[in-house]
C-alpha cells in the first residue's frame, strides 16, 4: 500500500494518495479540482550514517515537480 505523490496538470496542486489495491491509481483525482490529468512525482529518500543525515538529491530540489534532473539549472 504505497503513498504516492501527484501534481495536478490542470490547477498546479501537489498531494498524496494512498494506494490501496491495485488499479487503484486509475481512480485518482485532484483533491482540488477533481481533475485526473496527473502527472506522477517520484519520491527522493534520505538516510542516516556515522556522519549525519544525507538526502538523495540537493536541497533546492525537494519542490521539483520534474521527471529527472536533465537540464535542471540547480
């Protein structure tokens, strides 16, 4: 049962939704507009070792609603 992060196409909002069975991503709207043009956002993860916390990615791409890094100005 995966959380899986959106972006409306439509009014630009971001959320959540939890998957509960599969094909369960077709029946997917926009909390905000009912919209179902959406567009998957893939999750970065974070761990921690002996020398502190280490994100993924860089910090000024956490609000990044790309697909991949090509051609990303940060």
């Amino acid at each position: 049962m995966p959380i899986i992060k959106f972006y409306c196409n439509k009014c630009q909002h971001k959320f959540e939704e939890l998957i509960l069975k599969n094909g369960g991503l077709n029946s997917v709207k926009c909390p905000e507009c009912k919209n179902t043009d959406l567009e998957r956002l893939y999750s970065t993860f974070a761990f921690s070792g002996n020398s502190g916390f280490s994100s993924s990615i860089g910090s000024s791409c956490t609000d990044c609603s790309k697909d991949s890094c090509t051609g990303c100005s940060k």
